[in-house]
C-alpha cells in the first residue's frame, strides 16, 4: 500500500518555503525521502528512524510523527535546483518486510525565478 | 566505483517477445528491488528480494518474473511483454545488515512495448 502524499504538485517562487506531507495506514519503522529530477534516478535525502526525529539537508529538513505515521519535508528559501519530484519511501514495522520500501506518488515541485 | 548497473538504458520491442532488463550491484548488498514509474503514480514496487534466493512480490508483480541465483544480479524478465508495460524501471539496493540505509538506484531502464 502506497503511502499518501500531498500536495501532488506545488509551485513556488525562489526564496519561498515548502512542505510536503507523507502519510501512512501501517506502523513505521522508517521514512526515506528522495529527489528526482526528470528522467533520471531518484537521488537519497534523509532518512528518519524515530518518532518526532528532525533531520536537516542544508535547507532542506524533515520530520517524523511516528504515533501519527507521516513525515514531512521542509524546504525553505527554495532555489532552482530544488525542483524535481519529491518521494517518500516508508519502512513498516511489522510484517517481516523490514529494509524494504515502499514509495508514494510523489510531489512534484517547480521553483520559478 | 559504488554503483547500481541497469541494461538496457533503453528498449523498443514487440508485443510478445521475451526480454531481460539486467541489474547488477558492486556493494554486496542483500537487498534488491525493481519499480516501475508511469506519470502520476510515482514508483510502484514489481519485486524485491532480501538476499540471494528470497524474492517476493510488490504492488504490481503480474507479467513479470525476477531470479535471484546471484548476491549481485537480480534480473527482471518479461516472458511475453505487453503495450502496458511501457514504462520507465528503476532497479535498487542497499544494505539491511546495518540497517537504516538509503538504497542506490540504477540509471533506470526506457521501455518501450509496441
């Protein structure tokens, strides 16, 4: 079962703030997040274990609500380069499927000048 | 170099003829998955294997068959390709030993079934 992202796509202007949304109906054991520019593989961000864990990628930074099963992503001051599809990979923690992924949709964001 | 090596980058076959989309990895990794990318549906896992032998189903495994004799190989077979299977594959893999890792990608493979 994919996990549920929103928005599907967000439009901002350099220096504006984002935040995407990943959203669960399993228990968690992890979330990945990852960028992907279009046509080419999917790129690592961050990895989030633990229940409210914060974790920072220059200006790029994420949480974990481990009880509410999502994550967000955080972009602030976006630039140009941050376009790209946005993915959320979630870990479960039950069901002896622990190391493997399973992505969302994506969120597709474009930074315009 | 670490790396994730699909092949080929790109294919455009016939409807019925049997193809193989290689996936080889150099970081002894046990964990190794396929997805497939369509536009508005992200990336939806076919199959992944947990180590060498150990291969079980994804979100969509029908017409598609995977192998896993190898640590470092985990081939995708298509035995009778299909228009719906057009489609962009990603093959990735990582680590479980130490757990909490990020999986490596391949390049990804074009698909083009007419």
């Amino acid at each position: 079962q994919q996990p549920v992202q929103s928005p599907q796509a967000v439009i901002l202007r350099e220096g504006e703030d984002a935040v995407i949304n990943c959203s669960s109906s399993k228990a968690l054991y992890s979330v990945h997040w990852y960028r992907q520019k279009h046509g080419e593989a999917p790129v690592f961000l961050m990895i989030l274990l633990k229940g409210g864990e914060q974790k920072g990628h220059d200006k790029i930074s994420a949480s974990f609500n481990e009880k509410k099963q999502q994550s967000s992503l955080y972009l602030t001051a976006s630039q140009l380069s941050y376009s790209g599809t946005y993915f959320c990979g979630t870990e479960w923690k039950y069901g002896g499927s622990q190391g493997n992924l399973i992505f969302g949709k994506g969120t597709k964001l474009s930074v315009k000048p | 170099e670490a790396q994730v090596t699909q092949n080929p980058r790109y294919l455009i076959t016939v409807t019925g003829k049997k193809l193989t989309v290689t996936c080889s990895q150099n970081m002894n990794h046990e964990y190794m998955s396929w997805y497939r990318q369509d536009p508005g549906l992200g990336l939806r896992q076919i199959y992944y294997s947990m180590n060498v032998e150990v291969t079980d189903k994804g979100d969509v495994p029908e017409g598609y068959k995977v192998s896993r004799k190898e640590k470092r190989n985990f081939p995708l077979i298509l035995e009778s390709p299909s228009p719906n299977q057009t489609s962009l594959y990603f093959c990735a893999s990582s680590t479980i030993r130490t757990g909490n890792q990020p999986q490596h990608f391949g390049d990804g493979t074009r698909l083009s079934i007419l």
